[in-house]
C-alpha cells in the first residue's frame, strides 16, 4: 500500500507529460513535477518512476511551445542528489548525450538548465563515463570537447543562455586523463583559452570551474614546466585573483610579474573563498618539483601569498595558504625526493600527517564558528591588514 500512493500519482501524470498533452495541461503537470524535485521524499518518489522520469527527459529536450524548462529544472533538482544517478540513467540511457546537444546548441534557449544537469552528473563516476562518450561521439571535423571549451570561451555563443555551468562540468571532466591530455596539447593551445576567465567578473560559477580545471591540469607534472614557462605563463593567471592592493618596495616589486606590479588602490581578491583556496592549491602542485619551485619563487609568488595570509579572513583556506609559504621558504627536499608527487610516504607518516590534517580541520571549523558566533570578531578579522 505505501507504493501504491507514488505509483498512482506517477500514474496521473504521466499523460499530462506526454508530448502531445494539451499545453496547458502538460505546463501544470511539469510545474507539479518541478515542485515535487525541491523536497527530498518528492524525488525520493520520482526515482523511483521510471516512465515519468522518460517523459521528464523528453520534455526537456522537446522545442517551444512545450514546458521545456520546467522540465529541466526538474532535471537538475534531481541530478543533485547523486543517489538519483544511477535511475536517471536507467531510466534513459541517452540522458548525457540528449543534454549535451542541447547545452551545446547555440538557439537552445535552455542550454544552462541542461549544462547544470550535466555539472551535476559529472560528479560521479558512471555518468562521467556517459559523458565521455557522448563527447567523444560528437560529430567529424571538431570533437565534443573541443566544442565545450568553445561554448565556454566563446562570449555570446548562445545568446539565450549564459552557459556558466560548462565550466564545473568540464572541471569534473578534467579529473579523467583523456581530458587533461586534450586540454594540456601544446598544439591546441587550450589552456591558454581558458585562462583568463579565472577572472570572469560575472559569475564564480564559470570562474570556479575553470579555476578547478586549471589545478587538475597541474598534477600533470611533467607539464609543468610549459605551463610556468612563455608558451603558457600560467602562474600570474593564478596570483592575480590573491593579490590586493598592497604597495611594495621597489626591489619587490621587481620580482613580480609585469601584471602583478603596480595594482590599482582599488584591486579586490576572489571573494569565494573555495576558488582562492583552489588557486593556492594549484599553485601548490606547480611547486611538486625542484624546477617548478624555483620558477613560482623567481616570479615573486612569496610577496602575494605573504600579504593574502595576511589578509585571509578563512581559516581554512590560511592553513592552505601557510602550506605553501613553507613550501618557497623551506629548504629544499634531499636528494632522490625531489618531485614531491612520486614521493612514497610510509603507511604510518601518512596516518601522522592525516590525523594533523583532521586536526587543523577541526581547528579550522572550531576558528569558523567562534566566528559566526561574534559577528563582531568576524568583521574585525576580514579587515585587510
């Protein structure tokens, strides 16, 4: 009996969704789904109906004058809960591909419902290997990624549609190797495409995806030094949005990038701490090895690093931050250890260092609700020193 309730409402529904429903109808019934998708027992239920789930799927792809957007909105609450992937997916198999076409049309006028269904997917490992193919299916003569990272550099490709969800979708794909070996061919000149919407000023969700592609194409350390040399020139891409605008000396000054000197009175860092805390990180990576330390520390990344933990009002992302610093002030690893990425850590100095990471997290959090507890103490601490 408790199964029938959901079966019966799907049952209801379901012609209502159906694409040749009268239009006001089947508006009503996608605007009921949409509303079912914003609690959890409604997608519990809707999981849980395959049938509706296809109708959901067709709806969403179908063009105007059907509720197409409603639909993918639907979409999109429910590829939020990774528990609901592997049902999408049974229930249509084509859902990537299907959404891809879609996100990637320039006239689809909900090309960022379907791009932040996609985001959603990408997350976890069957539907990424979905996505994959699709990409890899795309059409001869330009492959899926390609026109990915296309639409997402490209300013107007779809004027209907601000497609900022392309960029966490392709900061998911770039954990797979195929990816990065596309994005990191020195032949294609990828990266350097995406490297200035780390500074993307209208949304920190393009800017943040592109900030977590870039750092997942750092671990590659044998590109490492392409990256941090001419062809690239990656590092002042990831300081400018940790740099404020502090005044150094002449001779420090020197030491920075051409783009780094002289900043305006005006200059603000990142304000999503997530991204500053992923720009460090990648950073860090570039300094895996003796060559890639040596360059971060010739281009002057001490001298923003030093101010921004200075700065820093997150106390996670501080810690992040000393991390580095100790990394360019330190001394240098013995020999045989200096590629810090292929360094063998002995199973009970990893748990050391684990148990220390648990405890600086805590730490962190600990710091971060006194915080929220004394508002007062908050602002004080996210004043610029």
């Amino acid at each position: 009996m408790l199964e029938a309730g959901p079966k019966a409402e799907a049952a209801k529904l379901l012609p209502f969704l159906a694409l040749g429903a009268r239009a006001d109808l089947q508006a009503a019934a996608a605007q009921h789904v949409l509303a079912l998708t914003g609690s959890g027992p409604g997608r519990t239920m809707l999981a849980g109906q395959a049938a509706l789930l296809r109708a959901l799927v067709e709806l969403a792809v179908a063009p105007a004058p059907a509720p197409a957007r409603d639909a993918a909105r639907a979409l999109v609450n429910l590829s939020a809960d990774p528990g609901l992937h592997e049902p999408l997916l049974a229930a249509e198999p084509g859902l990537p591909a299907r959404l891809l076409g879609c996100a990637l049309d320039p006239q689809w006028p909900w090309a960022e419902e379907a791009a932040a269904v996609l985001a959603n997917l990408s997350r976890e490992p069957v539907p990424c290997t979905a996505l994959m193919a699709a990409l890899a299916a795309a059409e001869p003569g330009e492959s899926g990624l390609e026109r990915l990272v296309r639409a997402l550099c490209t300013p107007g490709y779809n004027a209907r549609a601000p497609l900022h969800y392309l960029g966490p979708m392709l900061s998911n794909l770039s954990q797979r190797p195929a990816t990065r070996a596309f994005l990191l061919d020195p032949d294609r000149c990828v990266v350097q495409r995406l490297l200035p919407l780390t500074q993307y000023p209208d949304s920190s969700v393009r800017r943040g995806g592109v900030v977590g592609t870039l750092r997942n194409c750092c671990f590659e350390h044998r590109h490492h030094e392409w990256l941090l040399g001419p062809e690239v020139d990656i590092l002042p891409f990831l300081l400018l949005p940790l740099a404020g605008p502090e005044d150094f000396s002449e001779e420090e000054m020197e030491r920075l990038p051409v783009d780094l000197q002289y900043l305006p009175q005006d200059k603000q860092r990142d304000p999503d701490a997530d991204i500053r805390k992923m720009l460090i990180e990648a950073i860090m990576l570039l300094t895996a090895t003796a060559p890639g330390r040596k360059q971060v520390r010739d281009q002057g990344a001490y001298l923003i690093l030093r101010e921004l933990h200075n700065w820093e009002p997150e106390p996670d992302v501080r810690v992040t931050c000393e991390k580095l610093i100790q990394v360019l002030i330190g001394d240098e690893p013995e020999h045989g250890m200096e590629n810090l990425l292929e360094v063998q850590v002995p199973e009970d100095v990893e748990r050391q260092l684990q148990q220390q990471d648990r405890q600086e997290q805590e730490q962190c959090e600990r710091v971060q609700q006194a915080l929220e507890l004394a508002p007062e103490t908050q602002a004080e601490v996210a004043a610029p020193t």
